[in-house]
C-alpha cells in the first residue's frame, strides 16, 4: 500500500491527539483510503514532558527544519500555533513544495495572502479545517459542499472559551470574573484569556470565514470586535426575561456588494438553534442563497475533535497526491462580483440598551426624544419599579437601527443627569 | 477558462432547480473553482411542461442515450430518480467513462455495489451528496472531514415529509391522516406517501449511510424499519408530558463489531438538538470516536437545497478532472475491521409502553409481574386517573431492554383480560 510520510510540528494537546488518531485509527484510515499515513517524525522544543502518548524515542526530534526537509516527509502538520516560528516552518515546508496542514488562525488570517500565495508557487496547498471550529467541517463545507452558494450571512459561536463563560453565568447567575476564574483553575481559559474573552480569536477565524465565502482578505483591524469581558450579569438576566440568550456571535452578513464582519456579544432569541449551544461546543449557521439555512455543530476545540480535522486534511492531501498533485483549490476564492466592507457606521441591528434612570416625571420623556431625533425606533420598553432607589433600570429594544445613530445617541443620553454611568448596549441578531 | 460540460437528465423539481442555479451563480462557481460548468443538454420524457426557469430550447431533448454520449459532455446529472431507466442510464454513462452525480438514494441503496464496481472499471466515479439530507453535507462529512474517525452511532432525521406531519401533529395535536392529508394538498406529501411515511426512503439513506460509516453493504430488507402511519396522537401527547419528542429517526450504532441499523419513530428528550428539527428541516448527529457529537442541520429536500448539493458534487467532479483523473474515492470503503449486523432481536432500546388497562385491583401487578419476568426493568410508570371509563391508560417508561424480551412481552401483555387492544411500544434514544 502507498505510504505518506508525515511530519508532525508541535507536540501539544492537539498534537499529541494527532499522535493518538494516528495509533488508533491509521489501519481505518488506511482501508478507507487506499493509502497509509506514516508518521516520520515530531518536532518540539520540549521533547521531556509526558503528553499522554507513547511514541517511539526516534521519531522525536528538536530540529523543525531537519524534519520538514526530510526526502520521507510528503506532508507538513503545523501545530506550533503563533505567528513565529510557525511562519518560517510554515514557508520553510512550502518552499520545498510540501503541504501544510495547520489550526493555525491567527497566522492565516494575518499572513494568509503570502503564505497561499507562496503554497501556490510551489504547488504545494494548505489545509486549515481544524483553524476555525475544531470538529466541524464549516471551512470544508464553504469550500466544497456550498460553492455552489452566494452567502447571504453567517453566524458563528466560535469560541469555547466564550460559550463556556456564557453559559455558566447564565445558568448560575455569576459575574464574569468569577466563572472567569474558574475557568481557568479548570483549564477551560489560558492564564492570559484576552485573546479569547476580548474577541480576537473569534475575529481571526471571522476573516477566514469572510475569505472563503465572499472572497475577501480584511485586515483584521478592519473588524468590529467587542469581547464578553464587559457583560453584566444582570444584562444576561434581563435578556432572558425578553427571551433572548446572549453569545458571542462572530457575524458576517452581505448586503448587495458590501458585507459587514463583526463579532460582538450577541442577544439571540431563546428557540433560535444557536441559543441552545452552550458549554465548550461551537456552531455556525450559514445562509446560502440556494442551500438555505444549514447549521453545523460540534466540539470547537480540544485534543481529539480538533486531530479529527487536521487527520481530515491529511486524507485530503493524501487523496490528491495519489491523484498526482496536492494542489485542488485557486490560490484565492474570489468571488465572481467585488465585494467590499460596509462602513462600520452603517451597520443595522436592533439594540438592546439599559439605562439607569432617574426615577422622576420627565427621564424617559427625554431618552425618547433623543432615540427619536436620531431615528432610533423603539419596540418596546420596559421600567421595572425598585423600591428605595434614586435611579431605576430602564430596558430598551429598538427596532432596525444604524450603528452610529445609535452610538451618538447613547453618548447624547451618557451626558444626560436623569442618566447614571454609562448605558448598556447589546445587539440583537433573529 | 476551462470549460466542463454537464449532461442533465430529469428537468422534475430538482433539475430546474439545477438549472437555475447554474444560471444564478456559475459565474461565481466558475471564479471559485478555476473552471466552468456548462449545460450541454437537459432530457425529459416531457419537454412541455413549464418549470418555471428559461431554457435555451435547443438544450432540451427526449434522447437521453445520444446526451450521454455527446463528446462534449463530461459529467451526467441523473435526477430522474426511481431504480429503472435512471439505473439504465447511469451505467451507459459509467460504461463511456462518465462520471454520475445523483440524488438517487433508492437506486444507489438497491444497486450501489453494481454501480460502483462499473464506475472503478471505467476510471469514472459517482457522487451522491444529494441522495441524503438535501442540503446537508453529510455524505461529504462521513466520506472526508471525519474520515479518521471510527464513527460510534449515527442519529438522522431524514425524511422531511415526516418530521413535517409530526411537527403538526404535535403543535396543532392532531391526527396523521388528517396531517398527512393536508400536507398532501400543500405539496408536501406525495399522492402516494408510502416511501416516505412508511420509513423505506429514511431506511434507503440509512442504508447508504452504513456504507460509509461501517463498509457494509446492507440489503435493504435487513434494516428494520417501522413507519409513522400508526403513531396516535396521543402519544405524542404522552410523550411531551415526559419531557420527549417523537421523531423518526434512522439509527446507527456501533456495539464492538456488530453495528445496528433501525428506521423507527423515537421518543428524544425536548432538550436534545434533534428534538427543536422542525418541519421540512432534516439534521444527522455523529458521533465519532475523536471529533465527538457533531451535528448537521439544514433542509433535507427541494428544489434549491438539493441541487445546491448537487452542484457542489458537479465541482467536485470538475476540480478531480482539473487534477488529471475523476477518481478520488475507493470503490468501497470497507473499515479495517469487519463488521455485521447485529441480530434484530438482541438491539437494546429504553421503551415507552402505553396500555389501555381495566380500572380494578392487581391489573398493574400482572403487567409488572410480565416485564420482569421477561428482565425488562420499570424506570416509572403514570397511570392517569380517568372517571367513568373501564379502561384506563397506563404509561411505562422501562429501562434498557432487549427488543426481542420487548416484543415477547407485550404479546403476553395483549393476550390478557385486564388490557383492552394492542399495547403501544416506542423506542426511547437519549
């Protein structure tokens, strides 16, 4: 049977899951592809430490480069993370027309043009199921399942760390900083959570996302990014009272020729199928013009789920060498109409806003007369009476409003002396 | 730009449907993929009817054989359906060396192992993304993305028709026939449902989804298959007041290396996932050894999901030829190890029973006295307090029990005085 050598970058929680996949399930893999996937060897800085897999001594190796040159090795697993050492293996391994395989979303988001570029002078391809979504195939599926598919919007909880934190302040009723801190004594967060709770990580896989279903390569300072790290408990209670959930949505919408990419914590409806992806799971639905609503679920991150996609795209690769190149996808998915980014200002939602109000006649006279100068409609409010108290919450749901509209109007409101702090404003996807 | 051309055979729902989309978007496929597909011809028995999509009428022709072998033609689209001339002329276009895409679960579930020998030999290949699941990638997802995975059991609504009469049967808690008929007028039940009601088109994809997940080819007669004609209202009823849905569900598992395939209506708790697929929506749950429980949803049928679908195959085919061959897959994906059936009777299910029992002392005592003597063991039982009727209904919620200890038991249950008619038993999946 063809064997092909396999070079393995990074010997951490999901490498080690690859190591496993390979031990366990290398005879299936084989019989289903009529070819072998070898490992020839595993690249780490730190060869000592216990990963809860035993591997053969030879097969390790501190020496990256040695490795990916390596005449045995036909594919490149980066499991490295990062954008340094990554990107020189990651070139190193193209440049010798090996192909990758990677999770690494941060790297491709920010280098992806030059490392693509690169992969397609060499005819050589790059594989990165495993960056965004862990187990789920939501990059295969906008590749390959709908590229038939104009993709009118997609909605993605993308991040476990996120959906974890939500999910238990929502059903504990606890503060951010307290499930935070859990979190991390469980190893559900990194010591340093900002990449996660500060919405980047969501915001790296969103301009994958964006690349593949509209053909465009943003910048990622070019996404509204707003984390959960801000999000009041009481805020996840009242918006269960209106019957929404809230989660860290990354969101991607067209509209004509522009489309918009944010990621912002989002209030959506209680019997909406994302509402019920809690814990450390992710999910994406994504609307096609022909396919309609379709949704995808599953583990977003984590040892084995995350090996399950990266040994997918070993098996891809593996399929298309047999078939006598590696190469399968354009070097760039551009879509067939240009499209560009809606000014972030323009931006519609319907928002939920909480004030602290003055309880006296006349405050909410004046919140209404600025939403309405500002041609912010409203859908409904909601005063609830709290005894022994100067200010009173006030909620607010507005129908379809622009995004600076609704900023000016909450910085005219912040000013206001029936207002106290600052309001809250959530925004709520159907 | 390299062009494609594509055979159509079958202009019914989802080849207009197919049509349309290449006119729609095949500029955006042809920018996507590098290469163009183009219609070379569409065949129908009937070329009058109006499918509500304009096509150049030069395309269309009653001569399916001379379409297939047009040298200009690279790829056949059958959508004919049904096991006669779509089986006839699927293998002339395997024999020239054509590739096949289908949505053509019968034929493919009845006649798979004929048709993908005949397709090896001929170095062309078969895709069938749309004989399961619509607009669902679930053919692509077993096949690909979790090809390293030992897949544990699978959970699929499939049939659309069905979950639609159940939907209505339990919001508006109305009968099947009266459902069923009402879908009928509204065109979402065919004039004779028997495929679909009756569980055989959900079993022909079960059928098909064995193949891929375990390497068995099962005859169709093998799966055991039970509809939802004779579900009662009331059941479902019941079936909320214990916190389930009822659902028809194929069922997939994995016991070492005896797997299970079941067509059955199943009783799944409101909270699960598959408990909120609404309507015409299908979704599968996977459960893979490394991935986890992965789920996908979208629209099982019609016109646009499924040739959304269809066309992802078509591009598929394309890029295969792009890379110098239209083989990607083997011709059977057998697993490493073998496996076979499990014996019907041996399956163990939790049940839930409902007895119409005689209103007086120790009648409860014989059924309970029946179940244990047969090993089944009682998680609950709700007997429902009725004034002035003989027979009262009895609910029982059992443990996991053995099918075949199940179907003696309730034979000595129907046989005895205190119950009036047949008792009812329904498959319960957590």
């Amino acid at each position: 049977m063809k064997e092909f050598g396999i070079a393995l970058l990074g010997f951490g929680t999901v490498g080690a899951g690859v190591v496993e996949g390979l031990q366990r399930n290398g005879d299936l893999m084989a019989a289903r592809l009529g070819a072998r996937p070898v490992l020839r060897g595993i690249a780490d800085v730190d060869l000592k430490r216990d990963r809860g897999v035993t591997v053969d001594p030879v097969l390790l190796t501190a020496d990256a480069a040695a490795l990916i040159d390596d005449p045995r090795v036909d594919i490149v697993v980066e499991l490295i993370g990062g954008k340094g050492v990554a990107r020189t293996f990651m070139r190193r391994a193209l440049e010798r027309g090996k192909s990758v395989v990677t999770a690494n979303k941060a790297l491709l988001a920010e280098h992806g043009a030059e490392l693509f570029d690169l992969a397609a002078a060499h005819n050589a391809e790059i594989y990165f199921g495993a960056s965004v979504g862990g187990g789920i195939p939501i990059i295969r599926s906008l590749r390959e399942g709908l590229v038939a598919n104009r993709i009118e919007s997609l909605y993605g909880i993308l991040n476990g760390t996120c959906n974890y934190i939500l999910t238990r302040m929502e059903q504990e009723g606890l503060a951010f900083e307290d499930v935070l801190k859990d979190a991390q004594r469980q190893g559900y967060a990194e010591a340093d959570p900002t990449l996660d709770v500060d919405g980047y990580d969501t915001a790296h896989k969103a301009v994958l996302l964006a690349w593949l279903a509209y053909g465009v390569r943003l910048p990622i300072a070019e996404v509204s990014i707003e984390g959960i790290r801000n999000l009041a408990a009481e805020d996840i209670r009242y918006g269960a009272s209106l019957g929404y959930r809230i989660k860290l949505l990354a969101v991607l919408k067209r509209h004509g020729e522009r489309i918009e990419v944010r990621v912002h914590p989002t209030m959506v409806p209680r019997t909406h199928m994302l509402a019920s992806v809690s814990g450390v799971f992710n999910a994406v639905m994504v609307q096609g013009d022909l396919t309609g609503q379709t949704l995808y679920y599953g583990r977003g991150a984590g040892r084995e789920p995350t090996a399950s996609t990266v040994l997918g795209d070993v098996a891809d690769l593996m399929k298309n060498m047999v078939a006598g190149s590696a190469r399968r996808f354009r070097p760039d998915p551009t879509a067939a109409e240009p499209v560009s980014l809606l000014d972030r200002g323009e931006a519609q939602t319907r928002y939920y806003l909480r004030l602290a109000l003055r309880d006296r006649p006349g405050s909410l006279a004046c919140i209404t007369a600025i939403l309405g100068r500002h041609g912010i409609s409203i859908a409904s409010v909601l005063q609830q009476e709290v005894c022994a108290d100067e200010y009173v919450p006030v909620l607010i749901v507005t129908h379809l409003s622009r995004d600076s509209e609704c900023q000016a109007a909450m910085q005219e409101i912040a000013k206001l002396d029936v207002v106290s702090g600052d309001p809250v404003r959530i925004r709520i996807e159907e």
